[in-house]
C-alpha cells in the first residue's frame, strides 16, 4: 500500500512494473555486490520448473548479453533476455514483509495457473 508504480516500455513492447520497495531491495543488493546502476542491473526471468511449469528468477547482474532487453523502471535497469519477454510483458514486481518473511512478488497477467508458493506459474 502506498506503492507508486513506475511501468516503462522497452523495445518489442515490453513493460514491466517494480514498485518502489522494490526498487530500494534491488538497489540495496545492487550496492552490496558494488555493482554499478549504470552497467549493471536486475536481471528478471523465467526458467522452466517449479510446482506450476515455470519459475520466476532474480539475480543482479554486472553486464547485459547481446539479445537483452534493458529497460530503466523505477531508476533500476530490468535486464530480460528473450525467451523470457512475452511471460514477464506487462508483470509487475513487488517487495513485501510480512510474519511469515519477505521477499519479491510477482503479479502477471499472463499467467494461466499458479501455485501457493507465489514463485512458480502456469503460461
């Protein structure tokens, strides 16, 4: 609650949302590997498995690939390489804390199905 939202689109129409708490954990993990905003960033994706057929994956990243897609959302460039970009169009991207933990969560609208552990969906 209180969570502006900043979408960007990037090339091929991707857009992704990151709220700003989760803007401020990224750049929090950003500076604790020391790597730099402005070459590095989150890469966001999308690897098979999980409960529901694909998982979610966060990592920070120094560098991007050729066939990135890079967008600026929220201050924080989003790196998403291209089997990954039509699952994450439109996802958005959040940071909650609650009694049972905290961690990322994603809101997608092309997911189908989806499983309890909020990490994993069906496309």
């Amino acid at each position: 609650m209180g969570s502006s939202t900043e979408p960007q689109a990037a090339t091929g129409g991707l857009q992704v949302i990151l709220t700003d708490k989760a803007a401020a954990e990224v750049r929090r993990f950003m500076d604790a590997e020391q790597v730099a905003p402005a070459v590095g960033g989150l890469r966001v994706s999308v690897l098979p498995g999980g409960c529901s057929g694909f998982k979610y994956s966060l990592n920070i990243e120094d560098q991007t690939l050729e066939d990135d897609l890079v967008l600026e959302v929220n201050g924080i460039r989003i790196i998403v390489d291209g089997f990954s970009a039509p699952y994450l169009s439109g996802v958005t991207i959040d940071y909650v804390s609650s009694m049972q933990g905290s961690g990322f969560s994603f809101t997608n609208p092309n997911a189908t199905g989806g499983c309890g552990c909020g990490s994993s969906f069906t496309a």
